[in-house]
C-alpha cells in the first residue's frame, strides 16, 4: 500500500521528492555506497490499514515557486484514487507534510 500512495504522490507536479530531511539523506547515503535504492518506492510514505480502511500520511518536498495548498490537495486525490482502485480499500485519511522546498541552484538559469 506505501509503495502505491509513493508512486501516486510522486507523479503530481511539484513534488519534487518524499520524505523528510532525515529519510533523504539516509537514502542518498545507501545511493552512494551502493545499497541502491530499495526503500525510494515508500519513503516519507506511513499506513495504516484496519480492516479494508487505509489511513495514510505522506511527507514531501515541493519545488520552491509552486503554490503549496494545491499541491498537497492533488498529492492527497492522487494517493486516494491510486490506493482505492488498486488495491480496493476504502481510504478514511490521507495526512499531507511539507518538509521542505527545494531551491534551485544558483547556477541554474530558467
């Protein structure tokens, strides 16, 4: 059930990564001594499942200039729609954390 409401929240534009401060840079950590990438598909990504009831929080990262408040309604649409199609749950809750903005580079020109 993470591994689904991941994928859905990472497929809504503006997010730019899951999970909190902490959680990514233990990922880029692992990445770099080459134990891969096997907890990305469900980081900043906790559920619950009582009987057929998911409730479900997602920590994110948006990208600096993005409206936030439509941002975590989209991710929090997505994450319902995916979890309740996919997996036929019905979700009760769905908790929506920005953790942080990422900042372009200074070099980067847009």
């Amino acid at each position: 059930m993470a591994k689904v409401a991941g994928i859905a929240a990472r497929s809504v534009p503006g997010v730019h990564d899951l999970g909190g401060d902490t959680a990514r840079f233990f990922a880029s950590v692992k990445d770099r001594v080459g134990l891969g990438e096997a907890g990305k598909a469900n980081q900043g990504i906790s559920a619950r499942l009582d009987g057929r009831t998911a409730k479900i929080s997602v920590t994110l990262m948006v990208e600096y200039g993005v409206r936030v408040y439509p941002i975590t309604e989209q991710v929090r649409a997505a994450v319902i729609e995916a979890v309740e199609r996919m997996l036929d749950l019905q979700v009760s809750e769905v908790n929506v954390v920005v953790d942080d903005v990422q900042v372009p580079d200074p070099g980067t020109t847009g």
